[in-house]
C-alpha cells in the first residue's frame, strides 16, 4: 500500500474526515458573487493622435471659409456698374455715307440701368438703311474699353437691302471695377 508522505509507516492509511458543508434554506437564494470586472483599457496613443489631427484639421478649414466669406453666405456682391448712356461711331467706308443714319448716335432706350461689375448682359441694336438702291454691310462692331464685346448675333458681317433693318444682339461684359459709365461703340460699315 502506498501511503502519503509524511505518514508514519505504521500506521494504515485513513482518508480525511468530510466536513459537512451547511445548508442553505430553501427559498432563500445563496450569495451571489458576480465575475471580476475587467480591467480598464489602455487608450491607443495612435487614435489619440488621429483625433488630434482630425480636429486641427476641422478648425483649419473653418478659419479658411470664413476668412474667404463662403461660410457666412459667400463672397461680397460685385460693386453695380451703372450704364448712363450709349455713343455709336458709325465708320462709312466706301464711296457713300450716312445710310445708317449720322454719326455719332446716341442710342440707349433702357439707360440708365445698372448691372454687377464683371458680368455680362446682352444689348440689341437695331439700325436702318435709308439707301434706295445699295445694299450695305455691317462689318464689325467694336465695343471700347472697359466694356468687352464677348458675341453677336446673327455673326458679322450681315447684309442689309435699301430700306431694310438690321437687329444685332451682342452679349457684353461689364467692366469689373463698379462706378457709372457711358458705353461707346463703333459700327463699320461698307
């Protein structure tokens, strides 16, 4: 037989007493013992950066959109340019003159009136032939600084028979400095 060390040989071997463990009464639950709560995570110090980064980041561009007015309802408006009137040099080349009438005309029904420094309106020019017999051209029109001629239509040059009339649409760009002006233009005619 084996026996446990630190057992006298001699003395057979007896397996300890059980210790009756006492009993809970019924209807009464026994103590509760919830696991360990874990421990505490250790914060990265990668996504503290990352959330640092991110925030520099936020606040730069709402410095920059407010610094360029985008984000407090966009840039200024463009300073009005006021357009008082309209002076048309009529250039007659060719062997007669003064079928569209003289020169210079001053021709605006709609002055004054005021667009947004930098931008574009159109204008229509109608003007009449009082030859009997020849028919003209309109050659080109050029519009004088700060105005610029962007188009026209119909496209230059364009033809009118004795009598006829001849309507042109030209789209315009609007000096970019705002103030009152007086637009002057001149018409080569053949």
């Amino acid at each position: 037989m084996v026996q446990p060390s630190g057992s006298p040989p001699s003395q057979p071997y007896q397996p300890p007493q059980s210790v009756p463990y006492p009993v809970q009464p019924q209807g009464q639950p026994g103590p509760y013992y919830a696991p360990p709560l874990a421990p505490p995570r250790k914060k990265s110090s990668a996504a503290i950066v990352v959330a640092v980064i991110v925030v520099v980041v936020a606040l730069i561009a709402v410095v920059v959109l407010v610094g360029s007015g985008s984000l407090l309802g966009g840039s200024p408006p463009a300073p009005p340019v006021t357009i008082t009137g309209v002076n048309w040099n009529i250039n007659y080349n060719g062997a007669t003159s003064g079928y569209f009438g003289p020169s210079p005309q001053t021709q605006c029904s709609a002055c004054p009136f005021t667009q947004r420094a930098g931008t574009q309106f159109t204008y229509t020019l109608s003007i009449q032939s009082s030859a009997i017999f020849l028919t003209h051209s309109i050659d080109s029109i050029v519009i004088a600084f700060p105005f610029t001629l962007v188009s026209s239509s119909p496209t230059l040059p364009i033809s009118v028979s004795p009598g006829g009339t001849a309507t042109i649409t030209m789209t315009i760009q609007v000096p970019s400095q705002g103030g009152n002006y007086v637009m002057s233009a001149t018409i080569n005619t053949t």
